[in-house]
C-alpha cells in the first residue's frame, strides 16, 4: 500500500480551513519553511513533525495571537486574513452547519 501525500494546502478544499491547513500557515508565520512551501507531496510523518515545531513555537507566546510581537502578529493577520478570502472565494462557510 502506499503512503498517502498531502496534495497541498493550495489544493486543499475549501482553502484549507482545517487542522492541517493551519499547522503550514502557522508554519509560514514562524519562518519553519517559506510562504511557498505548499506541503504538496508530503508523507503525514512530515505534517506531524511541522506541526511539533509550530507547537514548540506557539509555546513561548502561551498559544495566544494577542502575545505575538508585532512583527510575527502582523504576518499571522496578513496570513489568515489572505486564508478566509481565498476560503470564501472557495465555498468554504465559516458559520457552523447543523451536524458540525
């Protein structure tokens, strides 16, 4: 059988507004790898060590947006509110339907 690849946060339905999607933006933010890093290709072994790394990075700001220093707390906005755009343009609805 064989391994299952990540097809890429850019190809991902619906923009990627999922757990995975998240773990490469926030990845993005911290400098783990570039902003045109798609992820594409990648075993769930890679996803999970990136998402170690954003976890340990997420840790000295206490998890928080709002402990970010400003430099990183810019990123992060310019990154996610460039996400919930493209998202939308995609179908995706950020209100939560009946069985979510």
């Amino acid at each position: 059988m064989a391994d299952k690849r990540y097809h890429g946060i850019d190809k991902d339905p619906k923009g990627a507004m999922n757990p995975t999607g998240n773990i490469i933006r926030d990845a993005w933010v911290f400098g783990l790898i570039p902003e045109t890093e798609t992820c594409e290709g990648w075993l769930v072994q890679g996803i999970d060590a990136l998402y170690d790394k954003v976890t340990t990075e997420w840790e000295k700001y206490g998890h928080l947006v709002s402990n970010l220093p400003p430099e990183l707390a810019e990123k992060h906005s310019r990154i996610y509110q460039r996400a919930v755009a493209e998202a939308k343009a995609k179908g995706w609805n950020p209100e939560l339907g009946e069985n979510d």
